[in-house]
C-alpha cells in the first residue's frame, strides 16, 4: 500500500471506508474495489459496522454508516464557531442589537456565540446558555426544517404553531414578539451545512421598544445575510 501509515489495520479500515464512498457496495464489490481477500474485507466492514462506521442498505449492501456523519457535524461546529464572531460583531453593529448564535441539542438550544450590543437597554444571552426549544424566533428555526414526526414532536407544548413555521420556511426568517421572554423580540435565520441541512441559528434579539412588534422588517435582511454568510463558510470547507 502506497498510503501506508504503518498500522496495517487502519490502512484497511480507511481502504473499506474509501471504497464505500462511491456508493454502496456488496462484500464481493468491496473485495474488488480494496483488493483485500474476502474474509478480512467481511471482518472489517462489520467491526465498522459494529461502531456504525458502516451500515447496510435494504438490498443489505454495504454503506458509510451514521457515525461519519455526527463526526462531520462536529467537524462543522468547529468551522462554524471560527467563523462566527466576525460575522456576528458585523450583524451587531448593522443592526446596533446584541446577535446570537444557537445550536440544537436535544429538547433544548445552546447559545454557542455571541456578540453583545454595547451599552443601553439590550437582550443578553451568555455563550453556553442553554433555552427552551418551545419559544423563541430561534427555536423556530431550528424546529422548521425538521422531519415531520420530529417536529410534530416539538410542536407539543410551543409557543409557536405549525401554520407559523410554515411561514418561517416559506419565508426563510423567523420573527418572535414577546415570546420568550416579555418585552424581548427577536429575529432569526437558518445556518445550513454542507447537505443544505440546518445546522444553527443565527439571531438579533432586544427590546420590542427598539425592535417594534414587527422585527422582521427592521431586521430580517440583515440576520438572513449574516446566516447566508456563515453557510457559505461551511459549504468552503465542507
């Protein structure tokens, strides 16, 4: 093997996993494609297996498995974070509110950025706060694009309705008045990753004196520009 890191084992692993990105393939198809003999590609693809590095279809081929994607999302999260705090500080001073950024974990979303208007009256969410994926323009956003059983789920208890999130994607902005906390209004837009998947949150958020009961229109251009940004960064490096 040319590409030899001198433990044997990985470099057969990675020869699984290379061959694997083509597409799916039966054991026969990957004994040919890594010219490994037969009995050592099937143990390699199902300890991979075991550790869902690979998975199997429904014609029960061989395929990359659900763990590579959850270490991409991560690899994501760094790129995502190295980007944000420029482009959270520029949405800040365009639009002279504090901007957030917000990950889904769970039942929950994680503020994983943020840039703080500097003085006045202002909404301030500390990094590593974790809210309520039930209110929230954020929240919105991050629940608007998901599978249908899994927002039907989320829905149970909101603040928000389902007719709204239709809104939010039609639009592709979310707006809240108020909703999660009184007297706080907010606007948000989605981060998409590499596989046009939301990944994150993007938000101003402060006073409903400053941002009326219409923060969308004051607002809205400005946050989809920022979210448009930071995917854009993803997509460069994905």
């Amino acid at each position: 093997m040319d590409n030899s890191s001198g433990v044997g084992v990985l470099d057969k692993a990675a020869l699984v996993l290379s061959a694997l990105e083509s597409g799916p393939a039966t054991l026969a198809g990957l004994v040919g494609a890594t010219g490994l003999a037969r009995p050592t590609a099937h143990r390699l693809a199902v300890a991979l297996e075991h550790h869902r590095m690979v998975a199997r279809d429904m014609q029960g081929r061989f395929i990359l498995g659900p763990r590579l994607s959850e270490l991409a999302a991560a690899a994501g999260e760094d790129r995502l974070l190295a980007t944000a705090g420029p482009v959270l500080t520029h949405l800040r001073d365009v639009t002279g509110e504090s901007a957030q950024l917000y990950r889904r974990q769970g039942d929950m979303r994680i503020c994983v950025a943020a840039a703080e208007r500097l003085s006045g009256l202002r909404d301030t969410v500390p990094v590593g706060s974790t809210l309520p994926m039930k209110a929230g323009s954020a929240a919105q956003v991050l629940m608007a694009w998901e599978e249908p059983e899994r927002l039907h789920r989320g829905l149970q208890g909101a603040r928000f309705t389902a007719t709204a999130l239709s809104g939010v994607r039609r639009r592709g902005w979310a707006q809240s008045i108020g909703e999660r906390e009184p007297g706080v209004a907010s606007v948000s837009a989605p981060v998409r990753g590499p596989s046009n998947r939301v990944v994150a949150a993007v938000s101003v958020s402060g006073p409903i004196e400053r941002l009326t009961r219409h923060p969308g229109r004051m607002h809205a251009q400005a946050v989809v520009d920022a979210a448009a940004r930071l995917s854009e960064a993803l997509r460069r490096s994905g």
